[in-house]
C-alpha cells in the first residue's frame, strides 16, 4: 500500500485527509482575517446588487440609482466594470420593452357611478 488508507484497494488516487489552512505568521493570521472580512462585504453587497437589479426591473423609478450602484461597485474592484456596463444594458432594454408594453397594460375602464335607488 503506498498511499491510500489500510483496509481499502487502491482504485484512485491516494487519500489525503484535508488538512485546514492554518498560517504560522501572525502577519499571515491577519490577512487571512482580513480576506475573510472583505470576501463577506463584497458577497453581501453582490447579493444586494442582484436583487437592486430584478426589482429596478420590475419598477423604472428605480433604475438611475441601480445603475449608479453598479458603477460604484465597479470603481470599487468588487464586480467588473464590463460586468456593470453589461447589466446596465440588459436593464435599460427591460425597461424599454416594459415601457412599450406599459401602454396596452394600463388601459383602464372608467365606470359611471349610478345613482342610488331609493
């Protein structure tokens, strides 16, 4: 047996327990810490980002400051400016087709109030 566990066939590659990624420099153990941190803001903000994007989707009041958010997110490193500029596009076509479906949509009737019987 040259690298696997007692008791089973060597079918594979060798098993190797998983060992964590602990760093021996204190140095190191606060820049893991502060990868750990940045790698939570920018997810919570990726995940902010999204669902900015699906509800700008649905309401066009809220597109300019969408838009604004990615631009931001871009400047910042957290998403890639071609990324920003792709989604601002994709966005400004939904809000185009929901504004020329918008006038068949709010066709409203108007009904005339009767006068009470009595």
């Amino acid at each position: 047996m040259l690298g696997g566990v007692p008791g089973r066939p060597e079918s594979g590659p060798p098993y190797h327990a998983p060992e964590p990624n602990l760093p021996n420099i204190k140095a190191a153990i606060k820049w893991q810490r502060q990868t750990d941190r940045r790698t939570l803001r920018n997810l919570n903000l990726k995940t902010r980002l999204k669902t900015l994007f699906k509800k700008a989707k649905a309401t066009p009041e809220a597109a300019s400051s969408v838009e604004a958010q990615f631009d931001k997110a871009a400047r910042k490193g957290i998403i890639h400016p071609n990324k920003a500029a792709r989604k601002k596009a994709r966005l400004a076509r939904a809000l185009r087709t929901l504004a020329a479906a918008a006038p068949a949509v709010t066709a409203t009737v108007v009904k005339k109030r009767g006068t009470k019987k009595k």
